[in-house]
C-alpha cells in the first residue's frame, strides 16, 4: 500500500518541501493533493498560516524509473562534446573583443585576462572600482557572466561555459557565507530554534549546504521557489 503522510507549512511550497523531506525523496515521485486551509477567525488573525499538503509516494516501478530517467539526463549533461583548439581560439577573440569594447566604454582602470581550462573560459577582470561591475551581492557580476556565455555560444554547435570573476569576488563571497553558515549554525544549537537565512542564488546555497553538511546535530534544506528561495538551518538529535 503506498505511503502517505500529511505535511503542514506556512506556504504550500513550505508543506510539500517538508513533506519531501520527511520521505526523502522528490517531488516526482509522489503525488501531491493540497487540503483545505486552516480556518482562522478574526480573534486568531496574527495566528501563523498552516497550509496541508498530502504526499502519496507512488508505486517503486514509477520511483525507481523516475529516477532511472533522471539519472540518464544527469549522465547526458556531464557527457561534453570535444572543442577543438580553434573553435577556443575564436570564442577567446569574440570575448576580447566584447569585453574591451564594454569596459571602455566605463572607465579605463579595468584590465582582464582571458584563459582556457578543461574546455572553460576562465574571465577575471582586475577592477579599481570593483563596486560598478560587481552590484548588490553579485548581481551585476552574475548577469554579466550569463550574458558572455551567450557571447561565447552564440553560432557554436559545442557549448562551453564561462566562469567570471571581479577582483577575487567569488573567493571572498564564499569565505563570508561559510563564516555565515558556522555562525548561524552555533545559534541554531545554543537556542534550539531553526533559522531562515534571506534568499541567496543557487551557487550560494550550495555553499551553505557544503559547510555544514559534516555538522553534527545540524541539517540544512530549502524552501520556497527562485529568486526568493531560502536555507533553513535547524538542529537535529543524532
């Protein structure tokens, strides 16, 4: 008989997150049924929300080939197609190209270099005023990066990807998150309460979810959908 449980969260991506959890697995592979909300009166109105979710985790031969597929598509993603020299060659020229023109076009105190590893593209600009091209947490740097991976692919059967850096930003971005991550952690034990960080892209929560996943009594998992999805980092007894 398949098993069922009933998940409660403040939002419906909240109780089927938890609901995952709960049975480990994802969500395609059980069948989701939102239930009534929790009725409040007006005399609990500042009372917390509780939306419930029902979780149906479905018969193992639909798991066990859910995950087959998804393992083929993840096999499929990691297979990269050879890029010859020249093809390298031609996108290094294309982001030059580009870069040189752009940064001109902001003031002249920026130098960058351009290089090829394991068939990436290696970017790092050197920037006296880091701030501009950098923005708010890495906004700017992040948008930036996307638009010259489209540069680089643009007319190529072969996708590469290109990693950008400004002024060792990423560096001294994860080494302020895993500090975040040990902190937050501490206080999540001394109070025995979980904590919501703010929301982070995914390459930060990973960073996260790296530095405290050999915590002992400490686990971390996400909720809620981009760009406002969250880490919650609570205590657990081992």
């Amino acid at each position: 008989m398949p098993k069922v449980i009933i998940s409660e969260g403040k939002t419906t991506n909240e109780a089927i997150e938890n609901g995952l959890k709960e049975l480990k697995t994802t969500k395609n592979n059980v069948d989701i049924k939102v239930l009534e909300q929790e009725k409040r009166s007006f005399f609990d109105i500042l009372a917390p929300r509780v939306v419930k979710v029902e979780l149906t985790l479905k018969d193992e031969s639909i798991v066990k080939e859910n995950n087959d597929y998804q393992k083929d598509n993840r096999e499929k993603k990691h297979i990269k197609a050879e890029i010859s020299v020249e093809d390298l060659n031609k996108i290094k020229q294309k982001l030059d190209a580009f870069l040189k023109s752009f940064l001109e076009k902001i003031d002249d105190t920026h130098t960058y270099t351009i290089d090829v590893e394991d068939s990436n593209i290696l970017v790092n600009i050197d920037d006296m005023e880091s701030g501009v091209l950098i923005g708010y947490r890495g906004e700017t740097l992040n948008a930036m990066q996307t638009l010259l991976t489209s540069i680089a692919n643009k007319n190529n059967d072969n996708r590469v990807k290109v990693y950008l850096n400004i002024d060792n930003y990423k560096v001294k971005r994860e080494k302020a998150l895993e500090e975040l991550a040990v902190k937050i952690s501490k206080t999540v034990l001394k109070n025995n309460k979980s904590i919501t960080l703010e929301p982070m892209n995914a390459y930060e929560r990973k960073i996260i979810h790296s530095k405290l996943q050999d915590m002992k009594n400490i686990t971390t998992h996400s909720i809620g959908e981009e760009p406002n999805r969250r880490i919650v980092i609570e205590k657990v007894n081992n």
